[in-house]
C-alpha cells in the first residue's frame, strides 16, 4: 500500500515558494466561500512519528484565516472523557457548519495504538474501524467534508528523522524515548495503518497518502489536495435528496397493543409511590458507587403525563446525581451541527443519571411530521439512532426508553383541563391543538419508530398512560427493574 508513497519525492525551494505564493490566496479564497457550506471541514491528521504532523499543522495556521479553524489535539483520555462512551471526547468538539476542524490523529489514534501494543486483536481493530465508518458515514450524509491525511515514512526515512532527533540537545528524554518507541515498533505500525486505511477508505472519507519524507513535497501536497476539496466542496449540491419514489412500509401498530384501561387506585398508587422511590433512590446511589450511568428518556403524545413520571423518579433520586434536560426546538448553535451533536454534549458521567423530556427521537417524529427533516434525512436516522444507542449501552450506561401512551379522548379532556386550570394553562398552545390534528400521522411516525428502534440492548417500555397514576407507577417499577438487573450483571 505504502510503496507509492516511499520515493523520496522532493520539490525545490524556488518551485515551492512560487507555488505556495499562488496557493495562499486561493485557499482564503475557497475557505471565505466555504463559511456559507451547509456542513464542517473536518481535517484529520495522522501518520508516522517524525513526519512532520505538527510542522504541518503550524503551515497550515499560515495559509488560512485561523478565526474560522479550529485545531484539537486528542491526547492521553482524560477522567471526564473516560467516564463516557468513547466518541464523546470527538462529537463534542466537532466543528460548525463551514468551519474548519484540523484533528490530530481523532478517533483513528486509539484503536491503532491498542493494536500496536498488543491489547486488540485484528478482528477488535476491524469492529473499531467499522464504527468509525459508521460515524464518518452520518458526518458525510450531514454534509461534512471529511479530509484524511496518513503522513508516511519509509523505515530508512523514520530512523533518518530519528538519529538527526537524538543529536537535538534541547529535546526531552520523554520525546526522544517516545520517537525510539515509534521506531522499535515501526513494522507494527504500519501494519495497523494499513489495515486502518483499508478498512475506513470511503468515497466519503477518502485517505490521501502523503510522503513526508521531505517538508516542501509534504507540504504543498496537503495545500493542494486541500484547496481542491474546499472548492469542490463550495460547487456542490447539498439540498435535499430527491427520491422518484419513497416506498411506503406497512409498520405493525404496536400502539394498538397498548391496554390503556389499567389503573390504579389512589389508596395503591400512594403506598406503592412511597415504597418504588424509597427503593429507586438505593439503587441510584448502588449504581453511583459502581460507575453505572443511567438515562431515562421520555417521549409520547401531547399532556401523556411525561412532566409527572420524570417528577416522580427525579424526586427519589440526590439531586446530585441527576439531571434533567427538556427538548424543545434546536438553537441557532445546534443546527449548525449534526443533530445528534446536542446529545452526545449532555450524556452524564459514570454514576450519574440524566433525564431527558423528549430526545433525539424528535428527528424520526416531529420533524418527520411537520417537514423539518426530509425523507432521506428522518430515514436514515433510525440506524444512526441505533448505533448511538449501542455505544451508551456499552459505557456502560442503562437506557431506558419510556412512551407514555393515551388515546385522543383522554388527550381532549387534558387539553380543555389545562385551557381552565390556571397553573396548567401555560402547558396549551395552539402548536398543541395544531399537532393533535395530525394524530394519524403522528401515530404512524411513532409506531415505525418504536419498531425500528426497540432492539434487545435498548427497547422501549410502552407505558398506558390514560390514568397517571398507573403510568408513574409503572414508570418506576421498570426503572427500578432494569437497574438491579445490570447491577446485578456487574456484580456477578
């Protein structure tokens, strides 16, 4: 793979000065168009030890308008990065919309280094690029660009860099033991680089292969392919995808299964309040002293009661542990990301829980509903949703995802209740009444999002909700179920 990039390639100094002169004004030119882009550039930067990464970088600074840039370095995991899933560290400082993001190494680094160690498998590394494929692929369909650049050296060129780096009295020990440990490990890197490239190379996240051997060539080569992507990236056409005909899947009516006639009596509802939370908050805090975090997610129709479930559990748990987070129409900062983006930035530390009243499931329900998403967009969330939930799971994290269903009858009474109920009437608005006119279509969305969604790892707890007593009850049993369960699994 790497025999292309070994020939030593050099360009001169006049060649080179005369050609980044040309290059400078052009990429200004193609990253001022790129600020209107509907999605980031996203550089990522890897490679062998001694290439020149950082030099690269540093050049890089003198060819853009580093107020639209921003470069992250993603060294040793910190315990705020380690005490979530493992993509978190990288969704939270992915860029905006026509910014540029230059990463060093990303989400690439750890996977290789596992392997190179002797930690991971060759099937461990594939599952590991196969997830980055995944990710790569949901930034691509959002609209990023995505740039990756292996900078590469041959073994002769590597210890070259090496030997001239031991001569360097002002280096530390720690680089130079560093550098003698990239060199002692050079075939095993190169493996894994390979098998990384091979794996990940997607039409939408291509690898350019760079011989770094020598600074000019390395340079200029990264500038070209550079200002050739961003002004691709600024003539391309990013609207909505045009589909000659959108097939329609019959999605079983899991609704309909829903026995919306339980119910509980006052007397049975307060005594078994008292007992679930009372229990509920000692299981929180055993999960809190083993690092298990825990999400609980609410979704379900207009006045279902979801305000009065997540009370309910959130007044059982320390207030120090949990936190709430409501759903409501994305601010100007989150459109300019991923939708998912806003998500990942809130998901709690190990032991710690977070409540969310609504969720990412607003792609495949109100925004699919009222138009905001269109058909591509809310179809293929369902597996982006699917993925992300997979990498919660396996934090650890419990995820428990509740709807809380009603029937239109007892949806009406809410409404005219709170339209005379003082303190309630801030909770109508005509969006409301507007929504309940698309029952059907809201109730089609719900039912092919519970069937796509419901897996064995994650599934949905459908929840009747027509009497509040019953569904905050249940609400907590299963809460109170599914954390002995993993508690249970952690122990054992």
């Amino acid at each position: 793979m790497f025999e292309s990039v070994e020939l030593g390639q050099q360009v001169s100094k006049e060649s080179y000065k005369e050609a980044v002169e040309q290059l400078r004004s052009q990429l200004i030119t193609a990253q001022i168009a790129c600020q209107n882009a509907p999605g980031p550039i996203i550089v990522l930067i890897s490679g062998m030890d001694g290439a020149g990464k950082g030099e690269l970088v540093n050049a890089l600074g003198d060819m853009l308008d580093m107020r639209n840039v921003m470069i992250r370095t993603f060294w040793e995991t910190s315990d705020e990065e380690r005490q979530r899933p493992d993509h978190w560290r990288f969704w939270r400082q992915l860029p905006g919309r026509g910014q540029i993001g230059i990463f060093f190494g990303a989400w690439y680094t750890d996977p290789m280094r596992h392997h190179v160690e002797g930690n991971d498998s060759d099937l461990i590394l594939e599952h590991d690029m196969r997830r980055i494929v995944r990710l790569e692929k949901m930034l691509a369909d959002d609209h990023a660009l995505i740039l990756k650049f292996w900078l590469h050296l041959s073994p002769e060129a590597q210890k070259k860099k090496h030997q001239n780096l031991k001569k360097k009295h002002h280096e530390s020990p720690e680089m130079i033991k560093r550098a003698m440990w990239h060199f002692d490990h050079y075939p095993r890197i190169r493996d894994a680089a390979e098998q990384t490239i091979r794996h990940t190379d997607r039409a939408h996240a291509r690898w350019h292969l760079i011989d770094a051997s020598h600074k000019r060539h390395r340079q200029l080569r990264v500038f070209t392919i550079l200002h050739k992507a961003l002004q691709s990236f600024t003539t391309q056409s990013h609207g909505p995808v045009v589909e000659d005909s959108v097939m329609e899947v019959e999605t079983a009516p899991v609704l309909d299964s829903i026995d919306l006639s339980q119910k509980l009596t006052r007397d049975d509802y307060r005594a078994q309040l008292e007992h679930y939370q009372k229990l509920l908050q000692k299981r929180v805090w055993q999960a809190y002293k083993q690092r298990l975090s825990t999400i609980l997610l609410f979704e379900g129709w207009d006045a279902s009661g979801k305000g009065g479930s997540i009370r309910r559990a959130a007044n059982a748990m320390d207030p120090r542990l949990v936190q709430q987070i409501s759903i409501g129409a994305p601010t100007d900062e989150e459109k300019d990301h991923h939708y998912l983006w806003r998500f990942w930035r809130h998901l709690p530390r190990s032991g710690m829980v977070t409540i969310y009243d609504r969720s990412w499931y607003g792609r495949t329900l109100v925004e699919r509903v009222e138009g905001f998403a269109h058909h591509a967009e809310w179809n293929r969330a369902f597996e982006e949703i699917n993925e992300f939930e997979q990498q919660l799971i396996q934090s650890p994290t419990l995820l428990l995802k509740f709807w809380l269903h009603i029937d239109p009858d007892e949806q009406l009474r809410r409404f005219k209740e709170r339209e005379v109920t003082p303190w309630k009437q801030h909770k109508i608005t005509d969006e409301d009444w507007r929504n309940r006119d698309r029952w059907q279509d809201y109730e089609r969305a719900a039912n092919e999002m519970i069937s796509r969604t419901s897996t064995r790892e994650a599934p949905w707890h459908l929840i009747a909700a027509n009497d509040k007593k019953f569904a905050r009850i249940e609400v907590l049993r299963h809460t109170i179920e599914q954390m002995e369960r993993l508690l249970d699994e952690v122990q054992s």
